[in-house]
C-alpha cells in the first residue's frame, strides 16, 4: 500500500477524533457548567481544538477533505465561544450564527425576558440549573450597557458596564454562586450609542 492510500485511511479517524472531542467538551461542559474552572479548561480545549483542525486542514490538499474539517472547525469556534460566553468565563461576545451554531452541540434552553422599560432584549440560557442572562442586540447599532442588578432576597448586587456590538448577545449575569437565584431584579439598564 503506498503513502497517499494509508494517509486516505488515516483521514476519517481524524475526522472522526476531532468529533469525538468536540462532542466530549461539550457533553462535559452540560454537566459541568456550574464550575467555572472546568468551563475555562473546556474552553482551552475547544480553542486547542480548532488550531488542530487548521493544522490538518493545512497540510491537506483534498477538498471533500478540507470541507469535513472546515464544517467540525466552524462548530469547534462556536463551541469554544459558546462555553467562554454562557459560561461566562472569558469576556467572550457572540454571535447570532455561532449561538446557532452551537445549539446543534449543546443542549441548552433559551428564553425572552423580552425588554420591558430597559433599552435591550434580554435573554436566558438554562443548562440544568444553571441560568445565564444575555443582553441581546438585534439592532444595526453599537452600544455600550450599565447595568444594576439585585437578587430577589436583596442578598446580592451587582452592577457592571459593558460594550454590545451589533446583532450579538453577550452574558453579563449567572447564578453560577447563587445556583438557588435564577433571575435578579433589575434597577437599571442604560444603553449609549458608540
């Protein structure tokens, strides 16, 4: 058997490894999305996933080939910010196209608060018992958001600023220290154009 033929029969075990993994940090990250280390560990491991994905891809010259790796590649980044985002471990902003993206790797539930007197939608994310509120930007405009929030017993506050691109989400809460709080109250969410 030559070279090229035994390097054909290597390809769909790699392609195959590179699924494997991804389906691994994202299974772990369902499970373990309350511990914010293992979530920035995941996190690493998707970003490392994908710089080995574009090795492979690198040193192919196939196309049927280069489009399998291209394909676990694009859902690779979305994971990896998906977990940065809603994991809330890293200051990450994501895209409409990669929260969808992700959804067809993570299970997660999604749902509208919607935006009352505020200037943004706001979202949720529950992945078990764990709930991350995203501020949504569905407009062709930048903003930057402050933010006041307190936990219904009034144990907790919180506040916060932060910028929101155009047509992105971004998490800016998680009851990750406070698993039997799932939604704060509210006092103030100011949004400027920049």
């Amino acid at each position: 058997m030559k070279f090229p033929q035994i390097f054909m029969l290597l390809v769909p075990w790699l392609n195959g490894h590179f699924e494997a993994r991804l389906a691994f940090i994202c299974e772990n990250f369902e499970r373990d999305v309350m511990k914010k280390e293992i979530c920035e560990q995941l996190q690493r491991e998707a970003v490392n996933l994908v710089e080995e994905i574009n090795e492979e891809t690198n040193k192919e010259a196939d196309e049927q080939i280069i489009e399998a790796y291209r394909k676990v590649k694009q859902e690779a980044e979305a994971v990896a910010d998906f977990i940065g985002s809603i994991g809330h471990c890293s200051n990450t902003i994501l895209t409409y196209e990669k929260l969808n993206l992700a959804s067809k790797r993570i299970r997660y539930r999604i749902s509208n608060i919607g935006k009352g007197e505020f200037c943004i939608e706001m979202i949720t994310i529950s992945i078990g018992s764990y709930v991350c509120i995203l501020a949504q930007n569905n407009s062709p405009n930048n903003y930057s958001i402050e933010y006041q929030w307190k936990t219904s017993d009034g144990r907790a506050i919180g506040n916060g600023k932060m910028g929101l691109p155009s047509r992105s989400v971004r998490a800016f809460y998680d009851n990750r220290e406070r698993n039997n709080q799932k939604l704060p109250r509210f006092s103030l969410v100011k949004c400027q154009t920049y």
